[in-house]
C-alpha cells in the first residue's frame, strides 16, 4: 500500500494548444528548487513549429481583408478604377524555428505565398467602360516573429510577441476578360495597393495568432487535486532558462494536504538533466516529489491496511487465525480458542524513497498489530510488532502513465508489545512474508499496473519513450504526438 499510495501521481490537465509544443509551462520565480524538471530539445521545437505553421496558415485564411479598390489617373485615358477582394490560398513552405538565450523563440517563415481572386472595372474618357477579373499571386512572403516566454504570476504561462516582422519580394498578375492592352495598366496600383494592405495586416495576424494560446494556457491546473487526502502543486519555481539548443523549466512538484500547504521537514536537492538530443522532451522526477507524498499520506494517516483471511487465497493453507499462529505461540489456542485474526500493518514514521541507478527503493517504518476477532465482532489485541521492510519497484511508461510493480527485497520483525506474553517473533518470519506476498504485494501492483497519469497538453502521445532511473531522480526520454 505504501508505494501504491506514494506514486499515486495525478495528471495536470492541460487544454489543448494548437501549436505551443513550444511552451508548455512557465514560471513564477520563487526561488527554490524544483521537484521536476522539463527540457525541450530543439527536436521538440521543431515539432512545434509544425504545428504552429498550421495553426498560422489557417489565421490568415480566415481573415478577411477589407476590399481594396482605388482610382488612379493614367495618362492620357483619364480615370481607371479598381477593386481586389477574397484570399483563395496560403502557402507556408519554408519555416524555422531558433531560440533566443534569455528571452524565448524566434519563429521566420520564407518564401511564403498569397493567392487572391479580384475583380477589376476601368472607366476612361468619361463613356467608356470595361470590367474584368484577375488571379494575383503575392511570392516571397517573409515572417519573422519573436515569441517571448514569461508568467502571468500565477505560475501559469503566458507568452506575447515581442517583434514581427513582414515582407513581400514580388506580386504577379493573370487578368481575365476585357481588353488586354489596359492590363498593365493596373499592375502598379495593385501592387502598391497590395504590398501596404498585407505588410499591415500580417503582422497583426500572426501576433493574433500567438495571443490566442493565452486563453488556453490560463486553463493549466498548477495544483490538482489526486485523492480525498493530497494534491500535487506544478507550478513553475524559477523563470525558464532558454539556452541555444534547449528551454529548461523547472516545476514545483510536490504535494500538498488538501486545503493545507504544510512543508515537509526535507527540501528538494537541485538536480540536472543530463546533454540529451535524441528525443523531443525530456522530463526528471526528484526523488523529493516522492517523498512529499509519503510526507502528505503518513501525516494523513492513509499508510494503513488490515489485512483478513478473506484476503488470502483459498488454495493457500496460512489463515488468518488462532489456530495458524498458535502453532508458533502455543498460549493463543489456550487463550483465544477458534478465532478468527486480523491484522493491521501501517507506518509509524514517513516513508523514505530512494532513487539510484536502475532502482527505485522504499524504506518504511511500521508496525503489526494482530487482533482476535471476537464473536460479537470486538477485537481483542494479541501482540504488536515493530516492522522494517524494503521495496523495489520497477518503472515504466504505458501510453500517458506512469506504472509500476514492486517486490520485496527485505523485512524484519522486533516485539514491540505482547499481550499474550512473551514469544520468539522469529518464528513468525515465514507467516508474516508470505502475507506480504500473497496479499500485500498483488493488491499493490493491481494498482501500480494501472499506472498514474503524466501531465500532458491536450491529445498528446508519448512516443519512442524511454524511462531511465538515476541518482536521486528518474528521467523520461520521449517523443510527443498531437491528435486533433
């Protein structure tokens, strides 16, 4: 039960983000360590950028810009009007996206183009008339955007661009109906006319586009609720440190009473991820987010089980009763003839979880009560023992969770109390490990195969996961995947 209750990790819900692969998570300074830490790779950056290529190409499908018409006087027809209107398509072939150490991204687009459909009416020496359509091709579309990553002071995310840039290399014209001589005529103006519409309205568009994930990003649940007795607090504990290949987010993760911020006696110890490249994202679990959890469950009193026969398997010839144990303590058949037993096995002290390399360790500190179970259903204590034991477990990554299984690696009994007199509690080894055996340990990894939600944004997918188990902290290596 210990561990099961120790790893019960909570998702963090995050709404979904159309393109901020990029940036998740951002800070509020609190000067602390954090419990884990988060690296994107350049690798996750340009995931992202794809996902942002999309999510801007459809902004500037969607906008409408005003129609744009004109007069202008050509020389020696007179007068010539012209109207343009409706995107038909954009295009965003090339793209890249950089960090900029100390501030956040940087995002250009090259190459870029707009297809536009209009219509065009001339109207010269004051009787004659002609109209027309045209198809117009804007080519060399550049974009460049500088995206900075800061906190709203919640320790929820916020980004905003800090520079946007917009230029157009050239326009192209197809005209269709009317007289052909008065084509080029209108190149000029609806050139002129194009470059200063678009070159004002991109950038706005873009920074639109970068503006519409605050909405979502303010969803982000820095503290979630786990249980009836914690909940687990992500917020951010220091601002990001973007460096040339990489942004390094720290969060708090650590758990809480409900309702109660309690400290634990014990502080995280910084940590470092180690160079990695190959995956996208990149995530260290201290040991010390375990262990505010065991700190939060042990003062809550949650590290306990009573263990019953019901709970032994029927093929199995240990039960839980006088019968079993007098055979080690002959002075329970005399004293408690043909009773059932109960047994209650909790913690006396916190829980201490250990990570070293490939393995995971807890130290518990407990006792066994054994109670007789009276015919009218009172318990009649018979002895307590002091109880130390170790666990391993395994970790792995299952879709978007954490799951595990234990064994045990060691256990040893002193008597604490004996109500039955005095007894030789070695005798009881075997008993006591197989309880543990047959009941403890199943019922715990039944619920460790479950596995424990990881935070993820929106419909994420965790590919090509790896899970390595360090020095004082576990790291998962991963690739993401979206789904709409």
């Amino acid at each position: 039960v210990l561990f099961s209750v120790l790893w019960d990790l909570t998702t963090v819900k995050m709404s979904p983000c159309c393109w901020l692969a990029l940036v998740a998570l951002i800070p509020v300074t609190l000067g602390t360590n954090p419990g884990v830490e988060v690296r994107l790779t350049q690798t996750g950056l340009d995931y992202g950028r794809q996902l942002g290529i999309a999510a801007i190409q459809q902004k500037l499908k969607s906008i409408k810009i005003p129609d744009i018409s004109g007069t202008q006087h050509v020389s020696p027809i007179g007068k010539v009007q012209y109207t343009f209107m409706q995107i038909v398509k954009v295009g965003l072939p090339q793209s890249a996206v950089g960090l900029v150490p100390g501030t956040g991204i940087t995002l250009s687009i090259n190459n870029a183009f707009i297809s536009l459909h209009g219509n065009w009416r001339v109207k010269y020496l004051k009787i004659i008339k002609d109209s027309g359509s045209f198809d117009l091709n804007v080519n060399g579309l550049t974009i460049s955007i500088t995206i900075a990553i800061k906190s709203d002071g919640t320790g929820r995310p916020a980004v905003s661009a800090v520079s946007c840039g917009a230029s157009i290399a050239s326009v192209s014209i197809k005209f269709h109906g009317g007289a052909s001589w008065l084509y080029n005529l209108f190149t000029k103006f609806i050139e002129k006319a194009l470059r200063s519409a678009l070159q004002k309205q991109i950038c706005p568009l873009v920074v639109d586009a970068v503006s519409d994930l605050n909405p979502y990003l303010k969803t982000l649940n820095v503290e979630a609720q786990v249980d009836k007795y914690a909940e687990i607090e992500y917020s951010m504990v220091s601002s990001p440190t973007v460096s040339k290949s990489s942004i390094d987010l720290s969060l708090k993760g650590e758990f809480y009473s409900i309702g109660k911020h309690q400290e634990p006696p014990f502080s995280p110890i910084a940590f470092s991820l180690p160079p990695q490249v190959n995956n996208m994202l990149y995530m260290g679990m201290s040991a010390f987010t375990a262990n505010s959890a065991a700190f939060v469950y042990d003062k809550a009193g949650a590290l306990s089980l009573y263990v019953t026969d019901d709970m032994i398997p029927q093929s199995s010839p240990l039960r839980l009763n006088t019968k079993t144990f007098g055979a080690f303590i002959p002075q329970l058949t005399k004293l408690f003839p043909g009773l059932m037993m109960k047994l209650l096995v909790k913690t006396v002290k916190t829980p201490i979880v250990t990570f070293k390399p490939n393995n995971v360790t807890i130290q518990a500190t407990g006792t066994v009560t054994a109670y007789a179970i009276q015919p009218n259903a009172t318990l009649s204590p018979l002895f307590v023992l002091n109880l130390e034991t170790s666990v391993s477990a395994q970790l792995f990554v299952s879709e978007m969770r954490l799951a595990g299984a234990v064994t045990l690696n060691k256990m040893s009994f002193t008597l604490g109390t004996s109500y039955v007199g005095q007894f030789q509690v070695g005798t009881l080894d075997n008993i006591l490990q197989i309880v543990l055996k047959v009941v403890v340990i199943p019922k715990l990894n039944v619920q460790l195969a479950k596995g424990y939600p990881l935070p993820s944004i929106g419909k994420m997918k965790l590919v090509k996961t790896q899970l390595q188990v360090l020095k004082d902290y576990m790291l998962i290596g991963t690739d993401v995947q979206f789904t709409s």
